[in-house]
C-alpha cells in the first residue's frame, strides 16, 4: 500500500468527472482494522487498512461490497483542513483492490458521531466542519462509481433532530462537488432496526429522519441489527434471532410506505448452534426485498480482530457455518451484479 503514495498524492491533484450512479446491490462483509487504535496510532501494529489479499479472499466468497470503517481524526487530522495524504493513499488503495476483485466499498465514517472527544453539533464540531470532511471525500472520490458514501457510524447520544441537520449538511456538501453516488444515512440511538420507530432519549428516527433532504435523490438509510439478547452484538450468542427477523421485517413495511430504502449496514452472529440460521433468515428477507432494501454487509472480518472475537469472519475457523451462510446470501438469487 505505501508504494502507492506517490501515485495517490498525483491522483489527488487531478480533476476527475464524476461517476455515474452505479446499480445498487451491496451483499458483503465489514472489513475492519483501519478505525482501530487510539488516534494516530502506528499503522500495521494499532491499526491496518485490509490488504489486496485479504479484500480478495472474501469477494472469491460471492460477495460485491466491502464496508470499510475508518477514522475521520486520522484522515483529516485538523478540521477544516486536507486530508492526510498518507491515510488517503492507504484509503484509496484498498478500495482499488476491491474494485479489482468486483467489490463496491462503502467508505464508513467510524466515529460514532464525534471528532476526538466532541461530538458533531457542538462548538468545536460543527455541521459544517462534518460537512467540510464529507465534502473533500466526495471530491476526491467522485469519479470512481464503485464507492458508497456510509455518513457515519452508530451516532448514538447525539439528537436526532441535530443528527438530521448535520446528516444533510453533509449530503448537500457530496452534492455540491458533482459527486452522485449512493449516500447511506444512520439515524440516530445506534441506528437499531429494532428501534427505529420507537421513541428514544434521542428521538425518534421514523419521524425525524423522514427530513433527510438528498438534492440528488439516491439515498439509504443505514441500520443495523444484531441477534444477541440486547441487540447489541457483545454478546456470544443469538437468543434473540427470531426477534430481529420481526424488526426487520417491520422495517420493510415502514420503508414501503414511506417510500424509502435502507441499507442493513452491520448483523453479525457468531459460530453457536442455530445462530447462522437465524442470520440467513434476515439476509433472505433483505434479499427478497430489493425495493426496499439495497443491501447488507456482515459484520466483520480483518486482520487485527483477536482469533478468539466470537464474530470474526473465519471461513475455517469457528465461524465457519457464518460465513458458508453469508455465502450463499450472496449468490441467491436474484442474482446481485456488482
């Protein structure tokens, strides 16, 4: 990846067209290991971007897209100010080996809704200072058809009603630079599935987040939805699958009649008895609903995570019976192109 830089930093200073929007489709895997460590942390030992090898192992699966999680601290080390030429070329690398592998990669803000210890919506983390990060992405990427744009992972303290106005700063800012690619939005109180219509200390993302305004009109919601028994995936078990299966199920329903899709951006189950079953349930429901629904990627596969995570993607390890099950998610039919 280091190789790379130079011919990064050259990319960086060319204009490029923006790309076309590309079928959406998005059946595959988180690969993490770059939004680990504390920031800045040394790269290959804190935290490591998902090698060619290891993207192609897992598209070789079936599967057409990577979401790839990363640190907004240590892509833009100062607000407001460029990208970190380095951490960019480490970026753009590993998205050019999906894309080699036929993989679309959903770039994945990994912050929770907070730069360092601020949280968006304050002083120091303004609406436009996360618009400004979004906006010098979007230029750069812009160009390349195979990236989806994922706003921000789990915001979970912040108001809904706050996250909705920065949500759209942000998207505004993708649009302004002529970049059309998908854009996936996360409500807020973790973005749960299971609780995106109730009535949270942050409010409610059914009615809040109806105000997501996208000048370009190709938009996702991004949930997740784990099967533990508090739906948190910290847990080793998956007591709770039947149960996640209904609030997908009721999701489906809310984005029919709102209009809507949404993008299943985090399930994860681990290796027990009956678990992989229950995770195949809802990816045959996402599946069957492409209306509704531009996809899923199961949570998580890299390099870093300690052999004994209980779901770490290990086609022959513990999790083996996961990942034969995410596998054939990804080749049923309909048939996903990526």
């Amino acid at each position: 990846m280091r190789r790379l830089l130079t011919l990064a930093c050259l990319i960086l200073a060319l204009p490029s067209a923006p790309a076309a929007a590309a079928p959406t489709c998005l059946r595959g895997v988180n690969i993490s290991g770059a939004e680990f460590g504390t920031v800045p942390g040394r790269y290959g030992f804190d935290y490591l971007y998902p090698s060619a090898s290891t993207i192609g192992r897992f598209a070789e699966l079936g599967l057409t897209a990577m979401r790839l999680p990363i640190r907004w601290e240590r892509l833009q080390p100062a607000l407001r100010q460029p990208l970190d030429p380095e951490e960019l070329a480490r970026l753009e690398a590993a998205v050019s080996a999906a894309t080699q592998s036929g993989m679309r990669t959903v770039i994945d803000l990994h912050n929770y809704a907070y730069y360092g210890k601020a949280r968006i919506g304050t002083e120091m983390v303004t609406p436009e200072a996360f618009a400004d990060v979004w906006r010098r992405l979007a230029r750069h990427f812009r160009g390349d058809a195979s990236v989806v744009f994922g706003l921000m992972n789990e915001p979970h303290d912040i108001p809904a009603e706050r996250w909705l106005t920065a949500a759209n700063a942000a998207i505004a800012a993708i649009r302004e630079v002529g970049a059309k690619q998908l854009v996936l939005v996360p409500g807020s109180g973790w973005t749960g599935a299971h609780s995106w219509t109730a009535d949270l200390p942050t409010g409610n993302n059914a009615a809040v987040m109806l105000g997501t305004i996208d000048p370009g009109n190709n938009f996702a919601y991004e949930v997740h939805q784990y099967l533990d028994a508090d739906y948190s995936g910290t847990h080793a078990e998956c007591s709770r699958g039947a149960d996640a299966l209904q609030a997908v199920e009721r999701l489906t329903g809310w984005l029919a009649q709102n209009g809507r899709r949404a993008f299943l951006g985090e399930i994860g189950a681990p290796g027990n008895r009956g678990c992989a079953e229950r995770l195949a349930a809802i990816l045959r429901h996402v599946n069957a609903n492409p209306q509704a629904w531009v996809g899923w990627t199961v949570w998580a596969a890299g390099d870093l995570w300690a052999p004994d995570y209980p779901l770490r993607l290990d086609p022959a390890g513990a999790t083996a019976p996961v990942v034969s099950a995410i596998q054939a998610a990804a080749r049923a039919k309909p048939s996903c192109e990526p």
